[in-house]
C-alpha cells in the first residue's frame, strides 16, 4: 500500500511516501481502505516532536480519517465489512495512522456514519467536534447558559457553535475579521465580536445585561485571560483546549466572580464515558443532518508535507489529505 511515515521528529520534510505492506487486523480490530485523512495541528505537534517523543521507530501520522472496512478481525462481526466509517484516535498509542491506502484500528474506533455524509466530512470529526463536545458538557447541559466561542471559525470552535447551539445554549464568538464572521454565523453565532475593532469584554457584558458568560470554550487561554477573567459568571467553566502561543496568565489566577472551574481538555484523554458520550451525539446530530462541516484546502497523499504545512499556517478549515 501507499503511505506516509516519518522515522524521526522534525519538521513537515521529514516525511516521506512509498510502499509499505497492507497491514491484517488483529482480534477486536477492523481494516479500513481509507478514503479521507484529517489533518489536525496535534498531528504536525506530534510529528515535529514539541508535545511528544516518537515512541515507535516509524510513524504513520493524523489521528482522524474516513473509509470503508474491508476485513475484520476475530470478535468482530463479518456484518462490518463494507460499513462507511469515520475514524478518532487513530495514531494514539499505536504507530499507524489514516496518512495510508488501509489502517487498522480498535472496531470501536471505527464510528458508523450516515450515507448523507461524505468521506472529506467524516475525516473533521474526530480531534475538531469531540473535543467541543468535551469543552461544553464535561460540566452539564449547558441549555439556557451563554456560551463564549472564541474562535467560531476555527475547526473546534466551530462546531462548538453549532454543538452549543444545538443544546439550546445562546452563543457569542469572537473573530478577527469580516470572512470568519459570516463562518460563525453560518455555523449558528447568536452574536459576533471581531477582537481587532471591538471591546471584547465591554460588548459581552453588554450582551448580557451585566451578567457575563456560563462556559467559555477556550482556544488561546493566555491570550483571551484579560477578557475572560472580566466576563464569567459565579459558577462558571472556561475549558482550555489550547493554551496559545504567549506566556500563560499570571498565577493565581483572579476572576470577577466566584467558584470558577478551569477545565484543561486533551480529546485523547478524556475518560472513555465521555468519548462514548460525544460519539453517541455527533452521530445523532448527523443522522438528523444538524452539523455542518468546515473543510479547507484538499491535498493529495503525495503531497502531505504540504498539508501539514497548511495547517502549521493557519488554514482555514479542515485540511484534508486525499487517500482514495
């Protein structure tokens, strides 16, 4: 099969393409003729080194995919052959990833998914729509509270609008420019700031009459700290899925109200109640055709250094690697 690997950490040149052999599944696991490859920032974190050491002597990168099984292992039903998947997890604690013609993965990894949704739609659920689902309910249902998405045309932050939303949060996001805006607005924003021109924390409290936001889903904790201490509520959440780039906020940390809860969120550590929780509504939320799926630029498997470029750039959208 064709495949991308790297054997060292580095940057987007260490990898390379060739042949490798079509890998078997093992007892519990299924075969996937991948379609779809998802590129997300952790997978170029990982393969330059920066988050972890390469803990196998090849690597075949991106934890997200699309595909179709085509051989099960024992314990597996032979029922799952030919099912259109979408695929999470898939480099975590195991060598190979979708960046290949075929992949083996656990059968629970392997997610069934509607007809209506194509292969490139898969391929941005697993790292992007999981871990807004963690952001926004590891502390509840978040029906009736107000939501602030900074980042609404991010990949995670997008469907965070649209998952809040869908649980009857009302949602503010924050941008930095006029194209983003109508992004957030697609996905289902309530209300738009744009971080270059406004008052970020002065609007927010206006929008709310003065009482501030029930759950922030958070993308630059350090960078957005001075609004965020200003506008949460008494008992209120800010879950980090990312830090950003500059010095963390000063400690201790000092917020307006009370019983703040700061939330540090990893999709592939989350407790596994918690994976089948989101897995159990994204796959409701697709079949009833509720989430919209931001794709960005295609490349074709050859050219995946320049996928990981793209997105080490700040594409917008889910970058996708094209296998099939």
């Amino acid at each position: 099969m064709k495949a991308v690997w790297f054997e060292q950490n580095g940057p987007a040149e260490v990898m390379q393409v060739g042949e490798m052999p079509e890998p078997v599944p093992g007892p519990g696991e299924v075969r996937i003729r991948v379609v779809s490859s998802g590129v997300n920032p952790s997978d170029w974190k990982r393969r330059l080194g920066s988050t972890a050491p390469m803990a196998f002597p090849r690597v075949i990168p991106h934890q997200d995919g699309s595909g179709v099984i085509d051989r099960v292992g024992d314990g597996v039903p032979d029922s799952r052959i030919g099912e259109r998947v979408w695929l999470f997890e898939s480099q975590f604690g195991r060598p190979f990833g979708t960046a290949a013609e075929y992949t083996v993965q656990p059968s629970g990894h392997a997610v069934p998914m509607p007809d209506s949704i194509t292969f490139e739609q898969g391929a941005c659920l697993g790292v992007p729509a999981m871990t807004a689902h963690r952001c926004l309910f590891a502390d509840g249902p978040v029906h009736g509270m107000v939501v602030l998405v900074p980042g609404g045309a991010g990949a995670v932050g997008n469907y965070a609008v649209q998952e809040a939303r869908l649980a009857g949060a009302t949602v503010i996001s924050t941008v930095s420019s006029d194209h983003k805006a109508e992004i957030a607005v697609a996905a289902g924003a309530d209300h738009i700031i744009n971080y270059r021109t406004e008052d970020v924390a002065a609007r927010i409290m206006d929008l709310t009459g003065g009482e501030g936001v029930d759950r922030i889903v958070e993308v630059d904790f350090a960078g957005n700290f001075p609004v965020t201490g200003q506008v949460l509520k008494t008992n209120a959440v800010v879950a980090i899925y990312s830090w950003g780039t500059i010095q963390q906020p000063p400690v201790p940390l000092q917020f307006r109200r009370s019983n703040t809860v700061v939330r540090n969120v990893l999709v592939y550590e989350m407790p596994e109640p918690a994976k089948d929780a989101a897995i159990a509504d994204i796959t409701a939320w697709l079949e009833a055709g509720a989430l919209t799926h931001l794709t960005g630029p295609h490349f074709p498997l050859e050219q995946t250094v320049a996928a990981h470029l793209a997105v080490e750039g700040g594409a917008i959208g889910n970058v996708i690697v094209d296998v099939g």
